[in-house]
C-alpha cells in the first residue's frame, strides 16, 4: 500500500478501529510483575498467542520529552529489548508516521518484522498523551529471511501526575507470527516489554528536554485537571 492511500478517511477509519479494538477496553488485567519500579499486567489476548501486556512505571520528565524521546525513531534500538532496526518509511503529518520494525529474535527462531502506522493524540482537558500504534502488514513486500507480524497494537499512554512526574504505561497486543510456543512465549510477553520500560527508566532525557511540539501542551499548576 502507498503513503498515499492513507488518506484523512483512511486514518480515521484506521484510529476508530484501534479505540473499538480489545486492547482499548480490555479489562481485568492480572499483574504479574512488580520489580524496579514497574508493574507488568497480563490478560489474555483474542488475536494472538501471546498475552496482551501492559507495563507502567513513573518518570520526572517533561510531556515534550517524552515524545521527542518516543518520536526518536532511530535510537529505537538503543533501549527497545530485541529491536535491531527501525527504519522510518514516511511522515504523514507531524503527529503520523509510519516504519518498518525488525525484532531480533532469539535463535534459532527467525526475526520478525512489521510495518507500523502511529500517531499522536493529547486530551485537552486532562492533558494526557496517546500514542496509538498497528501494524499494516500489506504495506510492504515481505522480506524472505523474516517472519512478516500479521498484527500488532499497542498505545504509550503518558499521563501527568503533577510535580513534573509523568506515569509512563505502554499497552500491547501483539501476534509476532510463526509458531510461537514455550520459551519464546514468555521473551515476547515478559522479558522484551519489561526490559524495555526498565531501558526507558534508565535513560537519559536531557537532550530531549527543552523541545517544543506544537501539538503538545504541557500541565501547569493552575487551569488544569490533573489526570488521576
């Protein structure tokens, strides 16, 4: 499929798809990990093998920060568990984007790799900020040394917590393709999201800090409800 094709119909059809999805309402999360300073919550998932996850953990840092941080498609691999490449195929707009993803899965499986369209939404009253993500596997050829993911959702969710603390949670529902069993179940469910926020947690912002995103407004401590 062609940048092109996504049009302003197509993203919208695309985002009420995600919001109507299982991810979005799921409920009745387990947790199952609690160490660092991060809690991990399993459910099981409709569409996949794996679990869907959600990680949470708190952070001082900017709203701006965080999503220069997230935005920064190329440092991916520097703190994301098992991601060996992220290449950025097309800015839709400056809220949309869309890349190619490989995981580097342990052998002897084959890596996986997938297509991902996101964008970025903030609440104007409660200020909280939504990254959604999916996957559109069709958009480009499939790469024979590699098992292409045929689906994939997941949301950063940065909610404000007053005093500069932002509560960091990502949500996830992932099929990674192939035959997923046993040990590589719990890599993909447990050891790569975890590991994942606990990189995040031990990063450095501050060369993101001072950034402005016309899309982004930061809390103040007057005229805003804080998120709880």
């Amino acid at each position: 499929m062609p940048w092109h094709a996504f049009t302003p119909c197509k993203i919208a059809l695309l985002c009420c798809a995600l919001l109507c999805s299982g991810l979005v309402r799921a409920e009745g999360w387990q947790l199952d990990m609690d160490k660092d300073g991060i809690q991990l919550y399993t459910q099981a998932s409709e569409n996949s093998p794996l679990k869907q996850v959600k990680v949470v953990t708190r952070l001082q840092a900017s709203l701006s920060s965080l999503v220069a941080f997230l935005s920064d498609y190329s440092a991916f691999p520097q703190w994301m568990d098992k991601i060996s490449k992220v290449e950025k195929l097309k800015d839709i707009s400056e809220r949309e984007t869309i890349t190619y993803t490989v995981v580097d899965a342990p052998w002897p499986e084959r890596d996986r790799d997938s297509v991902l369209y996101s964008r970025w939404e903030q609440n104007p009253q409660t200020l909280v900020v939504t990254k959604q993500v999916y996957s559109e596997p069709q958009y480009l050829s499939e790469d024979s040394n590699k098992i292409r993911s045929p689906a994939f959702e997941a949301q950063w969710v940065l909610t404000p917590k007053g005093g500069d603390e932002v509560e960091v949670a990502y949500i996830s529902d992932y099929d990674p393709g192939g035959n997923v069993q046993g040990w590589l179940l719990d890599v993909f469910t447990y050891e790569m999201p975890f590991s994942t926020i606990k990189n995040l947690r031990a990063a450095t912002l501050k060369e993101y800090e001072g950034r402005e995103i016309a899309f982004i407004k930061e809390p103040t401590t007057k005229g805003v409800v804080m998120a709880q």
